[in-house]
C-alpha cells in the first residue's frame, strides 16, 4: 500500500491547507461571549438568561479552538524564540476561554479580549502575518 502513500504532507486548520490565519477569528467570538455575558446581566427572563448562557458556553468553545489553530498551526518555533513568552500568553488565553466558559461574569470576557490583543500584537509582529493575515491593525 505504501505506492498510494502521499509524498508530501499537510498541515493545516482546516482540510483544505488555505494558509489563512487570524486572530480576528478568535476576537470576535471573545467579543461575544463578553457581550452575551452583559445581555445576561441586565436580563431578568430566565428563558432568554439560558439562551444566554448555552450561547456564550458554545463561542467560549470556538475561542479555544480559534486560538489552538493559531498557537499550533500558525506559530513555529522561531516565533517561541522571538517571543518567549508565547506558549504562556496562549496558555493563559485558553485558561481564560474555558474560565469564560464557565462564568456569567463580563470581566472575565474582558479578560480574555485583553489576552487575545496581546495574542494579536505579537501575530502582526510576525513576518509571516502580512501573508496569512486578513485584518491587519490599522
């Protein structure tokens, strides 16, 4: 079988390696659960305070893996040596997502939107941004 093995490998966040990287992705879910938790807050039905809730739950989700794509895809080892504290920046910004996750209180989604601008100050500082990026500061 080894005739119909590839010759080249892949890797890539999606099935289609498109070598299109942001963290715009990952803010803008952050950005919702952070104002998801505000709508909660000042909301006194409990139908839409649950709707509340399973929807920040589920954009706390695709934080995490917004940011897992970008820290295990994007980011190669020059990058941990150019910026060394990297992994932990991604560390505490996944551990904010599932804090996010589990919490109704906005100051955690804050948080976390602070995590992803730093997350976001290094990924423009990177030279393979201004080819992968979308939305680039302005």
């Amino acid at each position: 079988m080894g005739f119909f093995r590839p010759t080249r490998t892949a890797h890539a966040h999606c099935d289609l390696f498109c070598g299109v990287y942001d963290p715009a992705q990952a803010m803008i879910e952050a950005k919702s659960v952070l104002k998801t938790a505000e709508k909660y807050q000042a909301s006194d039905d409990d139908v839409f305070r649950a709707r509340c809730i399973s929807i920040k739950e589920e954009r706390a989700e695709l934080v995490k893996h917004h940011l897992s794509v970008l820290w295990t895809d994007f980011f190669k080892p020059h990058h941990v040596e150019q910026f060394p504290g990297l992994h932990d920046l991604f560390w505490r910004a996944l551990k904010k997502a599932s804090d996010a996750k589990k919490s109704m209180d906005p100051a955690v989604g804050q948080e976390l939107i602070g995590l992803i601008e730093e997350i976001a100050v290094v990924f423009w500082q990177t030279e393979e941004s201004k080819a992968t990026g979308v939305y680039p500061p302005a």
